[in-house]
C-alpha cells in the first residue's frame, strides 16, 4: 500500500496556457480537471485533453501541461 508521502510525491504543478494552477496534482487528476474545464467550443469541435510531463533537461523543471488538441 503507498503511503501518504508516495502520492504527495507523484504530485507536480500544473500548467494550462501561461498560468499556472494552484493545486499540485497526479497525471490522473490534471486529466480530470481538464475534461472538467474543457471550453465547450473546444469539446464540440471534436478536441481532446492531453496531460503530458515536462523533461527536465529540455523544459528546465519538471512539471504537467494540460493541452487540448485534435
């Protein structure tokens, strides 16, 4: 079983554009808040949420971007 530690480990900041959220989050929930927050012209147009992890070395940190896209 994952300790408390473990999931708060598994946890980055999230970008979405140029801001950036409040909350750090697990792949899993920065999917979900970005099903959630989706713009409704984006959804009907047949986008998608993509969650993807920076690469430290090319990004210079390490961190999720919420990207909708076809």
């Amino acid at each position: 079983m994952r300790s408390t530690n473990d999931s708060r480990r598994d946890r980055l900041p999230v970008k979405v554009g140029a801001g950036l959220l409040d909350t750090p989050m697990t792949p899993a929930q920065a999917q979900r808040w970005g099903e959630h927050n989706m713009p409704s012209g984006l959804r009907a147009a047949g986008f998608k949420v993509r969650v993807v992890r920076s690469d430290p070395q090319m990004h210079g940190g390490t961190w999720l971007r919420v990207n909708y896209g076809k």
